[in-house]
C-alpha cells in the first residue's frame, strides 16, 4: 500500500511533465493525449492518492486492534494463571482440564505477545511515516496534481453538486496535522511499552489508554477524511480552480 500511495505520486509528477510537454508543442485536446499516454485510465493520480490514503488508515486502524488485544488485554490485564471455579457446575475433571488450556492459550500469548506488539509498532510507524511524506508532496505540488486531474476530466464542471465549505489545500493541511499528532501518539505509546515492560517501570495504564485513543480518533478521522475527499473531489477540484482564478 505504501508503495502504491508513492506510485501514485510519482504517476502524478510523470503526468504533469507529459501535459505540459503537450500543450507546449500541440494545439490537439490534452486529455486524449494523457489518456493515450497512461492506457486510458479514468482515475486520476489525485484520486488515486486520495484511495490510497483511506487505505493506509484503515490499514492502520486494523493494525491497532492487534495491539489492542495483545498490550491490552494479555499485558495489562491478563493474570498469568486464571482459576475458575467452576467445579460445582462442570465437576473437578472438567474444571482443571478447562483451567490448563485456558492458562496454556494466555501463557502462549504472552510470550508471543511482544512479536505482536512490535509488529504493530513497526506496521503504525511505517505507515505514518509514508503519509507524512505523501501528503507534504501533494501539498507541495497541489497545482500541478489540480491541474492533471482536470486533463482526466474534461467534464469537470457538469460532475459536481457537492457545495464544500473548505478548499481541499486546508483539509490536506489538516490532515498533515492529524498525521503528526498520531505519531506523537505512537511515539508516547512505545515509549510508554518500552519503559513499562522492558524497565519495569511504574507506568500508569491510563496514559497507555490515552495515548491509544489519540492514535484510534487520529487515524479514523483521517481515514474518513480522505475517503470523503476521493468522493467528492470534482467538487473540491471545482472550488479550489475558483478561489484560484480569482
């Protein structure tokens, strides 16, 4: 996914050097030139982006609930021998043999438990980091990316009935914001592991707790966001070309 969202971006740079090859030697109409040039794809690179963003945060998202079950449940809470008393309704055989699984299944997670946890870590981190740099790119390059998505849409102004109250250059700069608050929050998150598990450090839960709801909000929101941008972004196209044109 990582590598798609960076293809697209490049795909994006690659497609705007074409169209303005174009326009400087040819009066011919854009669009069908870049459409030639890319197999007649009907997604623009904006939008492909956009896809790719939604992705990589639901991607993440899913990646928490690993760490949700492995830290939270097996490290916090999960006592390493459970009884369950449960003699009088199952009888003493059936009682133990229950308790030997069970503890045999919450012994085996907790060993595995740390694999787990760092993948996550490693999965989360990875992930922010790409969409840092993915979305400084397109911020950067706006214009160029506004104007590419227009040569793959020359019916623009006839797709759009969605009336945005903000231009897409602020919600991209929000969601630049979001990213670097969810990787502080996974930084503070490992931290927080590394001192508790690894240094036995007397970490409360709930900082634990806060950290991973920050990371959870952050993550959704931008997911939602991208996913709302990719719908509707003929409109945020449309809107942004007029601010611009003024």
């Amino acid at each position: 996914m990582g590598h798609s969202w960076i293809s697209s971006i490049n795909r994006n740079a690659i497609t705007a050097e074409k169209t303005t090859t174009i326009t400087s030697n040819s009066s011919t109409d854009i669009s069908s030139h870049v459409n030639k040039l890319l197999d007649n794809s009907n997604i623009s690179p904006l939008q492909e982006f956009l896809f790719n963003g939604e992705m990589m945060g639901y991607i993440c998202l899913g990646t928490i609930y690993i760490l949700l079950v492995e830290l939270v449940v097996f490290k916090l809470y999960f006592k390493d021998k459970v009884n369950l008393n449960l003699s009088r309704l199952l009888g003493n055989n059936a009682n133990n043999k229950l308790e030997f699984y069970l503890n045999k299944i919450i012994k085996l997670n907790k060993q595995m438990s740390v694999v787990w946890i760092w993948f996550g870590f490693v999965t989360i981190m990875f992930g922010l980091s790409i969409s840092a740099y993915a979305l400084y790119s397109i911020c950067v390059n706006i214009d160029s990316s506004i104007n590419v998505h227009i040569s793959f849409n020359p019916n623009l102004s006839h797709n759009s009935v969605y009336l945005p109250d903000k231009s897409i250059k602020d919600i991209l700069l929000n969601l630049r914001i979001i990213n670097y608050i969810s990787i502080t929050a996974m930084i503070s998150l490992m931290l927080q592991v590394m001192l508790k598990f690894h240094f036995n450090k007397n970490i409360k839960n709930i900082y634990i707790w806060l950290a991973l709801s920050v990371l959870i909000f952050a993550l959704a929101f931008s997911a939602y966001t991208f996913g709302h941008l990719d719908t509707q972004i003929d409109s945020y196209v449309n809107i942004y070309i007029n601010l611009r044109n003024k």
